[in-house]
C-alpha cells in the first residue's frame, strides 16, 4: 500500500473512490503508476524516475479491520491483539460492513 501524498510537495495525488491506470498529482503533473513508483513528471531528467516513489506503508489487517502503521520499525499489530480477540469474538467484527461513510469539515487549528 502507498501513500497518497505526492512526494514532492507533498500534495494529495487522489481523492474519492474509483479505479486509475495511473495517478497524477494535481499540482505538478507528477506521475504514478498504481504500485507507487514515478513514471512520469515535466521538467525532471529521465534518470531520476526509478529514485523517486510514493512512500510504501505498512498495513496489517485484523478482525476486518485496516490498520496503517507509519512506523517502519514498528512490532506486527496482530499479536498485540491477541488477548483483546476472546472479549471481541460476540461482537464478530470480521462480517460487519460499511453501510455509510461521512465527511465533516470543521473549522478548527489542527496543529495545537
Ligand atoms: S506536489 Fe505533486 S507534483 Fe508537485
């Protein structure tokens, strides 16, 4: 899995749902095929293409649920949750389903 962030000026590169043969950063035209690596940006020598790619992200999976980890050096999340498994099992978090997502914008300073 990729980051969604263009690695040169760190712009969102997609939003929303769908399906792309390639993705282009909206502010650059820097280019990406669906495995993260650059196969295209105006101005930038030919050469430099195999150095640059979206950043690769760990996710791990557990009782249907998607976890990202931004730590490279992190421990595997699944055996830290082991003992939380027996108290979760009535709850059977593996067959639930998205029925209804919701986007909020808050006007709001995120950094403090
Ligand atoms: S920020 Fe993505 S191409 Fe410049």
């Amino acid at each position: 899995m990729c980051s969604n962030v263009c690695p040169h000026r760190s712009a969102v590169i997609a939003e929303e749902t769908g399906n792309r043969t390639v993705f282009r950063c909206p502010y650059h035209a820097w280019t990406y095929d669906p495995q993260g690596r650059l196969v295209g940006a105006p101005h930038i020598d030919k050469a430099r293409l195999d150095d640059i790619s979206l950043k690769e992200l760990r996710l791990e999976t557990w009782q249907g649920l998607a976890f990202v980890n931004l730590d490279d050096s992190a421990e595997a999340l699944a055996p830290n949750l082991t003992a939380l498994e027996e108290r979760l099992a009535p709850l059977h978090l593996a067959e639930h389903r998205v029925i209804m997502t919701d986007t909020l914008d808050v006007t709001c300073n995120w950094k403090s």
